[in-house]
C-alpha cells in the first residue's frame, strides 16, 4: 500500500461490507463497541419516521454507545434508494466507520440487467483529529496548509477498480460519496449516463456526460453496455475541492477499468467528461407539486475566528456545540416547554416546527467555498438557487426536485422546502469536516409526538453519567444564556464572500458556465 494508519472497521474488516436489504424489511443493527470511546451509527437518508432515537446523532437523539456496551438500532424500511450508514459520533466516519446501505425496491420503476455498487471516498494519511487541529487552527498559513487524500473507489484504491459489462445490457450504477471532505465527478469513456435517482428519490431519466457528487451526496444512473467487445474504457472518479489551494492535486484524476474482454485496448478521453446536469432540470417520479411555505428560516453560513482562538463555522453567528442532554431527551421530558427553543440551548440552535407546516429554509453561504448541506429525517424540494450578489439565481421547474443533501457554492443561496411530517429531533450540517467546526443546527419537530425513549438508550446515557431529564443543561425550564459557556465570533470578521488576495479557484466545470453548475 501507500501508507499504513488506523481504520475503523467492524467484525475485523474494512473497507466495511455493504447492507442490503428490502423495502419492507425491519433493518436491524446491533452493535457492540470495542473502541476506547464512544460510537453510534447514522442511516443516512432514511427518515427514521416513528424511529427519531435511532438516527444515531450522538447528542441529538442518543447519547452515543459506551465503550464495552450495546445497542441495538431496529427500523422499519419505509423507502427504497441508495443510502449508507456512517458513525455520527465526532468524525469517526472520517476514519473509515462508514459503509453502503442499498434498499431495493420489489418493483423499480425501470428495468436493468444488473446493478453495482460503486463507494467513492476521500482517505487521509492523518487521522480526523489531527485534520481538525489544522482546519480549526487561527493562523491561516496552518488552516490552508494543504492535505492531500487518495481516493478508495469501490472498496479498492484509486486506478485498481475494474467493473464487468457484457455487450448490449443494461446496468445500474449506485454512486455514492461516502467521504469526508473532496467532491468526486464521475463519468464513463465512451458511454452516456442515464440519471434516474438523486439521494433516494426517483427522477425522470435524463441523459447526462457526468455525475457529481458532493460529500454525502448518491445518484444512479442507468448505462447500456456497447454492443462490441474490441476495447475497454476508463471510467473517472475524479475528486476537487475548493477549501484550500492545490493547483498541483485539484483536480485529482483518479480512474478505473470497465471491462468488456481481458486484454482488450484501453479507451480513454483524457480527463473525463466534467459537465452535468442542474439538479434544478430534474423532475421527481412523484411529481409532488412544489410546497406553499407556512414558515420561513434564514440560516446564514459564515465562518471566523471566535473568542477561544479556534477557527470554526457557524448558522447567524452561532457555532453548534453539543448539549450536555441529548436534545430529544429534552424534548421528551419538557412538558409545556418543549416548544420554547431557550430549553435546548443556545448553542443547539434550535428551531422548533409545528406538526404538518410547510417549511421554507433560506441558507446562504457567505464563505469563499462550498458546502454540502444534509437534512436528517426529510427529503427537501429545491425551490431556487443563485448569487447572494445578485448576479443570477435559477429557479426549480414545478415539480421541483428533491434531495436530502444539497451543494451550495461559495457566495451563493439556495432554497429548500419540507412539509413538517415526521416528528422527531432532526439535525441539519455540513457534511464535511465543518460540521463538527459548528456548521449544524437542530430541528425539533411537533415534540408533543415524539414515540417512547428505548431502554437500552437511556442505560447507554446513564452509564456515562449523562442525564436523561431536563433542558440542554440538565436543568429545568428555558436555559439563561448568561449559564452557557460558548465561544463567540470576533466582530468584523463575517462580510466577505470572495477567496483570499492571490487565490485562485479552480472551477471544476471545466468550460462551464455559472448557471451550468450543478448545484
């Protein structure tokens, strides 16, 4: 290999296997932790509706899995899609706890000859803490010191991933970027991609060259194999980053083999096809119209230096900082005070959602590079997409698309609608490495229905000496913000949107232009 460092695997292996499984299936994992700290798993992408204590949001939901103890996640599976499951504990996911969930549906909407599984992540020499340590670090010439990952496709390193077509057949490809930081662009020698689905939500076939993916983000695309076996070509699983400068590693082209015959020449086109489909052209199968909003949220991404000498991300200046009681058990134990947000802490950011709203939420990154923003518990329509200087915008066609994982460039906004269903404690961050920076905020969703607290939760919590009552402090009643100990941002800091003097963004739409960018 490369190098040697420590992974994170499960039953002795990693890369960890895939899960398969059914709609209709009762998906069970039961896990015992061997590390020296705590863990839980996230089934990302699925909405846990009437299951909110198992999405696995360490401080959210739960308050994560001791050392030497168990747990047992049960969910029903009430949708079909390519998902995966990562650790939510800290970045454990960073160092390798993370893997595919497929859940196939008995009668897809459209027809192949054959599906694979195809896992694109970003993997560091240096462990997630250390990554951290540099990222969170004041001094800009540390924070922007670049870090250069290599690319695992597959399961396998970069340029080692063969994948078997026969002539004249049809095949689904489930792409996943299941990293931690680096975008990755997909794209296939010689052959058209047919896009069918976008994190787990069916759309209308569109034809496309490529297919990116930021962190967190899955797709599938239909692909019919040549009907010749005289050659081979290259597919690309190419990675780019806009949070730091690395004119040298970004684009980094990684490639691997579709086979047709052993031995047969390659086919190459260089370094792939970079040009896709607006996630704003897409149309879902359900054609659901476009939400009529009930309530309306700004979040506004800005990132700085704060009062404790660390660099960290924040929503409307606030930094997300863990609660010392998990915010569904406060929600669960509040009473009259459930709806009042001051209970679960200023630094939860919390926003409250009565049951059935429509709710409209504006977030508008004010960095210089992007973001790749998840919602637990929903899929959102994107409603509208553009500059926050006014430039241009794009507004979705009506149905509009959905997804539970949106990239919003630097210096841009985007609109997402949910309709407020699905009750539970619900987080809301960045993807990447940013999210434990402070880029996150909690939704609590009609908390007067959330479902029963499991046992084997509330032990997990009480044998690490957390409690299971009261408001973000463990207290009672709506928490005095003069009682939090938080970092606050310098003043003066939060006004710019474009990169440093003498940094130079590398678009990765080669040719592109702005509106061409898949957002």
């Amino acid at each position: 290999g490369l190098f040697t460092r420590t992974a994170i695997g499960v039953n002795g292996q990693w890369p960890i296997p895939g899960i398969e499984a059914t709609l209709g299936d009762t998906l069970v994992i039961h896990v015992t932790n061997k590390l020296n700290e705590p863990t839980s798993l996230h089934s990302h992408g699925l909405f846990q509706n009437g299951t909110t204590f198992y999405d696995g949001a360490t401080m959210v939901t739960e308050c994560g899995i001791p050392p030497n103890a168990s747990f047992t996640y049960r969910i029903p599976l009430q949708q079909t899609g390519t998902y995966w499951v990562h650790s939510h504990y800290r970045e454990q996911s960073t160092d390798g706890l993370r893997t595919s969930l497929i859940i196939h549906d008995p009668h897809e909407p459209y027809s192949y000859d054959g599906e694979m599984v195809l896992t694109m992540e970003d993997w560091f020499r240096d462990s997630a803490d250390k990554l951290l340590k540099q990222l969170m670090n004041p001094d800009p010439h540390i924070r922007f010191h670049p870090f250069v990952p290599y690319g695992i496709i597959g399961g396998e390193c970069a340029g080692k991933k063969v994948i078997y077509f026969n002539p004249g057949r049809t095949y689904r490809l489930r792409l996943l970027n299941i990293g931690s930081t680096f975008e990755f662009h997909f794209s296939i020698a010689g052959h058209t991609l047919r896009l069918i689905e976008l994190d787990g939500v069916m759309v209308k076939e569109r034809m496309t060259h490529g297919v990116t993916l930021g962190v967190g983000q899955r797709a599938s695309v239909l692909v019919t194999a040549l009907n010749t076996t005289q050659s081979n070509y290259e597919f690309h699983a190419d990675m780019y980053t806009d949070i730091v400068q690395m004119p040298r590693y970004n684009p980094l082209n990684y490639t691997g083999l579709v086979q047709y015959s052993a031995g047969a020449r390659v086919k190459s086109d260089g370094c792939g096809k970079w040009l896709c489909v607006n996630d704003l052209d897409l149309e879902p199968l359900d054609a659901e119209p476009m939400l009529e909003p009930d309530t309306f949220i700004t979040l506004d991404a800005y990132s700085g230096v704060f009062s404790d000498q660390t660099f960290r991300h924040s929503f409307n200046n606030i930094t997300y900082m863990r609660p010392q009681v998990p915010t569904a058990l406060t929600a669960v134990t509040a009473g009259d005070h459930a709806y009042d947000p001051l209970i679960y802490g200023r630094q939860t950011n919390a926003y409250v959602l009565r049951h059935m709203d429509v709710v409209q939420v504006t977030i508008a990154n004010h960095d210089y590079y992007s973001h790749p923003f998840h919602l637990h518990g929903h899929v959102f329509q994107v409603v509208e997409v553009g500059s926050l200087r006014g430039r241009s915008s794009k507004l979705a066609q009506d149905p509009p698309v959905k997804r539970d994982t949106v990239v919003i460039r630097g210096g841009r906004y985007a609109i997402l609608r949910f309709r407020a269903d699905n009750p539970g404690v619900w987080l809301s961050h960045c993807h990447m490495l940013h999210r434990e920076m402070g880029l996150a905020m909690t939704f609590i969703e009609a908390p007067e229905l959330l479902p029963r607290v499991p046992d084997m939760l509330r032990e997990n919590c009480i044998a690490q000496g957390i409690s299971t009552t009261g408001n973000a402090l463990g207290g009672f009643g709506p928490v005095n913000s003069e009682d939090e100990e938080y970092p606050t941002p310098y003043a003066d800091q939060f006004e710019a949107k474009d990169p440093p003097s003498g940094w130079k963004i590398i678009s990765y739409a080669i040719n592109a232009k702005d509106e061409d960018f898949d957002e």
